[in-house]
C-alpha cells in the first residue's frame, strides 16, 4: 500500500460527517448548538471536526497560512534561546534530588483534565478535534500519571517523586507583564500514601521549597541575577471558608485570580490583616472578632505545618529569605485543597516576580478513591525566569 493511502478510512468520512450534520441541523431548531454537539458521541464528533478542519485548509494558500502564522500568538516562537534552555535544564536536572523521575510528556492530554481534576474552566485550555487538549498545566498531567502507576502497582505504597520540563499552552489573558500564552514550566509532584497527612505535607513543602530557592540561588553560576527572595505561605481554606460563611461570591471572586491589584479582604471589608510574620500569625487565632471564629483552625493548622518549612529555610538561608503568611490570597481557589506556597524574587530592574507556585492537592485522593493519598505539586516558571532575570 502506498504511504498516502494508510490514513483512508473503511467509510468515506464526508459521508459519516453528512450523516452527523443532518443530525445536527434537525435537533438546532430546538436546542443550542453547543447542547447537539456536547451531546453527541466522542468519536462521530471527532469525524465531523476532522471533516471541518479539513476542508477548511483545502481553502487556504501558502498565503493564508503565513498570515495566520505571522498573527497567532498561540504559535509564535518562544523569544529565548534554545541553547540557553538546555543550558539552564541541565542545571536544573542536576539540582534536582535523585529520588524524583523526570518523565517527557506528549505535548497533548486527555480532554478535561484541567476543568475535571480541579476546577479551572475547560475556556482555559486549548482543545482539540481529537477528544484530547493541549497540555496546559504539566501537574495535572503528573497526576494521572502518578494515578496510573498507583494501579498498575497496587502494592506498592512507596513515595512517588515526578518531574517534568513542558511547553505549556493557556488561552486566558494575563495583565501581569512578562507572561506569554505558551511557555516553558518546570513542574514538579510528591505523593504518598499515608495516615498522616500534616508529616506530609510538612515535610514535602519543606523539600519543594528548598528545591525551587536552591535554584533560583544557585542559578547564578549561569549569569542570572535574583534578589529579595520571598516566600508566602497560604492557605487556601481561609478564603473558600470566608465566601461559605460570608456568602460572598465565588464566581465573581475567582474571575479576578490573575488581577495583581484584587484584595479579597479589602474589597468586603474583612477585618483581617493581609500579610502576618510567624509571632503575628501564633497570636491572631486568640484575636479573632467573632464574625472569623470559623477561620481559627485554618489559621493553627497553616502555622503547625508551615514551621518546619520556615525553620528549613532559616537553617540553610540564614534569614536572606524572607518569610510572611499570606491570608489575604484567593488564587488557588478550586485548584489548590488547603496549604500553597508562593515564591518571588526581584530583578536587577527592580521589577517583582512570581516564580513559584506550590500547593496541596486531593486530586489524587478523587482519582484512586482513597483518603490517604496525599498530593503536592509545582510549578516553576523557568521560561519567565530566563527572560527577566538574566543579567545583560
């Protein structure tokens, strides 16, 4: 057979896609579109939107193509240099503790794995006609794979350490400068099944943490530049607890997780501080007016977990890291199950950075069905870094 002739079907696919189409055009009159096509089977879908996309190029010249390449943003090159990538992977694979497995993704996962395993919209991510969608967030696909090995080896209950380097692909805007729809991330996923999940993440945190700040340090050995060096420790129970007791408005609220200047407390008028040191933290459960009692646990348990993570980095950095509670954070709302991590760090311009993001997660807790499988995962911006932190 020749090699053209491999890809053609049993059925001649236009008349499948006629097939669906009078479907389709028969159930609008009465329904949406979105409902017809939502409602029909995975792969009758996916012959109509070959079909479609098929013809749709057999329309477009050479020129056409150009134009769409020369205006998409989803498709332009990345602005660094490769060699410097690799150069700065290597480096990273190098800092990295031997336990944790780098695995190389496919560039696509299956389709919801985003919207399904956390609550991000499925508008977020890039699908595609094939029922699957571009990878938009490197630890959720680390989720299902850490929940494929858990199956195939149901004995084992050993710590799992993944990693991988991925070209991640987002559709939502971002008015912080320096973020570009698609861009490489350093992401990274402990599990573990265990009884004792405060040890856990305690102890992860504590490593994660230790890792990305090891980095971000050492690093300047390859001529990048860092300075004032935070780490914010949240809890993302403390802001789903205020719009449960508050009634406030969940949906409005988490439309605005990537507006830098959003303030949750202020803009309901909490009577909250937004940012604690570890002394302000120990005494604010006491503190707390009546209308926040429900906020004390959250409050006890973040500062019971996050000592051993301060007293690390105290250890090894010698105050040159600075330490806050962030209560005032909601992004991570949906995402995130209790405790997250933010790390951010100051360029030779003077311009303040998120870097590193860090959080505990149930999601393979839901997948596996079973309590004691604990989660944290991460992710570092490593294509940001590069860009705005290399020393010119």
């Amino acid at each position: 057979m020749r090699k053209e002739d491999e890809s053609i079907p049993n059925a001649r696919p236009d008349e499948q896609g006629s097939d669906i189409t009078k479907g389709i055009l028969e159930h609008k009159s009465s329904h949406g579109l979105e409902q017809v096509l939502a409602s029909i089977p995975p792969s009758e879908l996916e012959s109509i939107l070959l079909e479609a996309y098929a013809l749709r190029a057999r329309k477009l010249s050479v020129y056409d193509v150009l134009r769409q390449y020369e205006s998409n943003a989803f498709v332009q090159p990345a602005v660094i240099d490769q060699k410097e990538q690799v150069l700065f992977e290597s480096f990273v694979v190098r800092t990295l503790p031997q336990k944790t497995r780098l695995i190389e993704l496919s560039p696509v996962t299956a389709l919801g794995t985003n919207s399904v395993l956390s609550d991000i919209s499925q508008r977020t991510v890039l699908g595609t006609t094939r029922n699957t969608e571009v990878v938009a967030d490197g630890v959720t696909v680390l989720t299902l794979e850490l929940a494929k090995l858990r199956r195939l080896n149901k004995n084992d209950k050993n710590p799992i350490d993944l990693g991988t380097f991925q070209r991640e692909l987002r559709t939502q805007k971002h008015e912080q400068p320096g973020f570009t729809p698609h861009f490489h991330a350093l992401s990274l996923v402990s599990s573990d099944n265990t009884h004792f999940p405060e040890e856990f993440k305690s102890r992860v945190f504590s490593d994660h943490t230790s890792i990305y700040l090891r980095i971000i340090r050492d690093i300047q050995e390859l001529g990048y530049q860092s300075r004032h060096l935070k780490v914010s420790f949240s809890n993302i129970r403390i802001a789903e607890l205020l719009i449960k007791n508050l009634n406030l408005n969940r949906f409005d609220i988490m439309r605005h997780t990537q507006t830098p200047s959003y303030s949750l407390l202020d803009e309901f008028s909490i009577p909250l501080p937004r940012n604690v040191t570890f002394q302000e933290l120990a005494e604010l459960p006491r503190s707390l007016p009546t209308e926040l009692l429900f906020l004390k646990r959250p409050l006890e348990f973040m500062g019971r977990v996050f000592n051993k993570v301060a007293v690390d980095i105290n250890d090894e950095y010698g105050g040159q890291v600075e330490l806050i509670f962030d209560l005032d954070r909601h992004a991570g709302i949906g995402y995130y199950e209790d405790l997250c991590v933010k790390i951010s760090a100051e360029n030779i311009d003077g311009r303040i950075y998120p870097l590193v993001d860090i959080g505990s997660n149930n999601w393979l807790a839901n997948i596996l069905n079973n309590k004691d499988e604990r989660l944290i995962t991460g992710g570092m911006g490593t294509e940001l870094f590069m860009k705005e932190f290399k020393a010119r």
